[in-house]
C-alpha cells in the first residue's frame, strides 16, 4: 500500500545524506560552542558550576592525595593575576576523573578565571602544570550584550542619549520605522570602521587620545557613503530614508558607540553585537514613542502640554518602565 | 618639552592626515562613480528658496 511516507530511493537517499550532515554539522557546532579544547592535554574541560564552584574534567583518574592537598591549585580573574580567590574544599569524584573546587566567595562569572592546577599526579606520576581559561560560554556574551544594549541599558532610555532626533523623528510611526532602519543600517557601518581603525591605526601609533575626533570623522563618511551611493543604486529606498539619512549624523548615540568599544577593548563579534543592539535599541524606542505619539494626537491634553512637553512626560515614563529591566543579568 | 612628545604628535598628524586623504579619494571616486544627474534649474530654484533647515 502507498502512502504519502513512500518516496523513491534516491529521494530517501539524498534525505539520509543530508540528516547525517546535519547531525555531523550540530556535534560539530555543539563542540565548538562548548569550547571542549584546554591548554592542557590531560585536562579534557573546566566550567563553572555555579557561582561558588569550579569543575574540572580529566581524561584520566588522578591521584586522591594530590586532589586533596589545596595548595596545588590556585584561581584568579585574568585581569587581577595577584589576587587570587580562597579556596575552601577540593572535592574529587568517585572515578576520580572530575575535580570540584569550592570558593569561599562568589566569583564573578562575566570575567574570566584562571585556573593553575600544580603538577597533576596521575597513578604516581606528575603530567605537569596546567594553567587552565575559564570563560562564559561565548555566545553568552554576545547575547548578553545584544540584548544589554538593546533593553536592558536602553541608550534612549536608560542614558538619555540621542534624545534630538529620538524627539524629533517619533511623531508619526511610519516615520519612527524609517529613522530606526537608516541607523541601524549605519551605526552598524560606522562601529564596524571605527573598530578597525581604533584597534590597527589608532592604537598602535598610540594616538588613541584623538579618538573622539576620528570616530566624528568616520561617522561623516559613513553617512556621506551610504548617502551617495544609495542614492545612485537605489533610489526608492533614498527617497524613503529621506532626510533621515542626513539627521543621523546629529545623533550622539552613533558617537558613543565607538568609545564604548575603545574603552572596553571589545573584540570584532562584541562590538558587532553592541552596535547591532543599540541600533535595534533606538528602534524600539522609537517605534513605542511613536506608537503613544500618534495615540496622543486625539488625546485631551492641557494646552501648555501640547508637543514636546507631554513627549517629554511619556519619555519620562518610558525611562521609568525600562528601569525595571536594569540588574538584570543574562547569562 | 619632551621631543618624543613632539614626535607623537607630529606622527598622529601624518597618520590623520594619510587617513584623511585616503577616505577622502575614497569619497570623491565614490562620488564621481555613482553621480547622478540632477536638473540644474532644480538645484537654481532650491538656492532661491528660504531654507527651512
């Protein structure tokens, strides 16, 4: 009997085919993404546990009288290499494959650890030291950032920046969509360039003190490149962005963007992910706005708060409701 | 003053100055590849009007 599960055998096939790349395809990214490689090859992976506790995999069983003597260990956040964290117990599991280390204080998961564990002896034999990273999981980050910019510290709403053209572009929603979508597109442009410059020109000439004026510089080129070849390739979508194109430039939050990468040292997938959230940040700021704005037309409003004085009120209340997002922590 | 000082800030000049040229062609070939026409007399009526912004 046919049923809609028959298919031919080379239509199977192929299916197979792709079901085992897949399959090969995820392990592979499941293995890049949980970071299994350490700087030690007797060292399969080390983790944080939870806030107190710190796991070690080894590939095989270690001596009971080596785990138990704490002095062989010592942890500490990579950017203070001096002070290192008090270790409370060393606990090894039954195969003796796993070593848990319990801290007496809470560590800082968002910075990364360093972890020496001093001439493992393994069945009486020493394997050397080992001096293990101990990171979040990358995309953690990434994440945490995305959507730290984007929500949690708001640059509309939670460091009032960009307020000009926030206030100026958010009275109609069409509008408010427009604006958000040409500065995503050129915040994003702008951070990318002034990252590269920053890390291969500014500071290996030690010129960093003149960044505030490349990063002005930059912007302007951005917005005059996108401007002048938009408006040859595409000129509907020019039309549509209008003068919004131009109205960036004025916008602060395009400026802080780029000193927050300098000051922070981000890497090149951090700072895509910082540019990327605050962009998509002054959109949802934008777009609420709007939403209440286009509302406000037909509300009754005392005359002396008509425009900009009640905009500045829903603003307030905006801000409000958005520190209720601060502390929050991702990852 | 320090002469390494002065060395500095001589070399941010050049390092700027090269920066500036080079994003500067860049525009300018960037302009003359992707230049559009423009009417004339469109541009001669927009310079005769009060300018809003």
């Amino acid at each position: 009997m046919r049923n809609g599960w028959d298919m031919n055998p080379h239509a199977a096939l192929a299916i197979a085919r792709i079901r085992r790349l897949g399959a090969i395809g995820f392990f592979m990214g499941l293995f890049l993404l949980t970071g299994c490689k350490t700087e030690h090859p007797f060292v399969q992976s080390a983790v944080f546990k939870d806030s107190h506790e710190i796991t070690i995999a080894f590939a095989g069983p270690v001596d009971d009288a080596w785990a138990q003597t704490i002095a062989n260990f010592s942890v500490n956040e990579i950017a203070d290499p001096d002070i290192f964290a008090d270790i409370a117990a060393a606990a090894l599991s039954r195969d003796r494959k796993s070593l848990t280390l319990r801290l007496t204080d809470a560590m800082n998961r968002q910075n990364s650890h360093t972890v020496m564990l001093k001439e493992i002896l393994s069945d009486g034999k020493s394997l050397g030291t080992a001096r293990l990273t101990l990171k979040q999981p990358y995309f953690g980050t990434l994440l945490s950032i995305l959507i730290g910019a984007m929500i949690i510290q708001n640059f509309v709403f939670s460091k009032y920046l960009g307020l000009c053209v926030f206030f100026g572009t958010s009275r109609k929603k069409s509008t408010a969509v427009g604006m958000g979508i040409t500065f995503t597109i050129v915040i994003v442009f702008a951070s990318m360039l002034s990252w590269f410059l920053y890390q291969f020109v500014l500071k290996p000439f030690r010129l960093d003190y003149l960044q505030i004026v490349v990063f002005i510089g930059l912007v302007s080129l951005t917005v005059q490149g996108v401007d002048t070849i938009m408006r040859k390739v595409n000129p509907k979508l020019f039309k549509a962005f209008g003068v919004y194109l131009v109205l960036v430039i004025a916008n602060c939050i395009i400026i802080a963007v780029p000193l927050t990468l300098a000051q922070n040292e981000y890497n090149l997938y951090e700072s895509l992910m910082l540019a990327l959230g605050a962009g998509l940040g002054f959109l949802i700021a934008l777009f609420l706005m709007s939403s209440v704005r286009e509302r406000l037309e037909f509300a009754k409003i005392p005359e002396a708060y008509r425009g900009l004085p009640i905009a500045f009120i829903v603003a307030g209340l905006f801000a409000l409701s958005f520190m209720g997002f601060s502390g929050m922590s991702l990852f | 003053m320090d002469p390494s000082y002065i060395n500095l800030a001589l070399g941010g000049l050049a390092v700027l100055g090269c920066i500036g040229v080079f994003f500067g062609l860049g525009l300018g070939l960037a302009a003359h590849k992707f230049a559009v026409e423009v009417n004339p007399k469109v541009e001669a009526v927009q310079a005769l009007l009060a300018g809003g912004q």
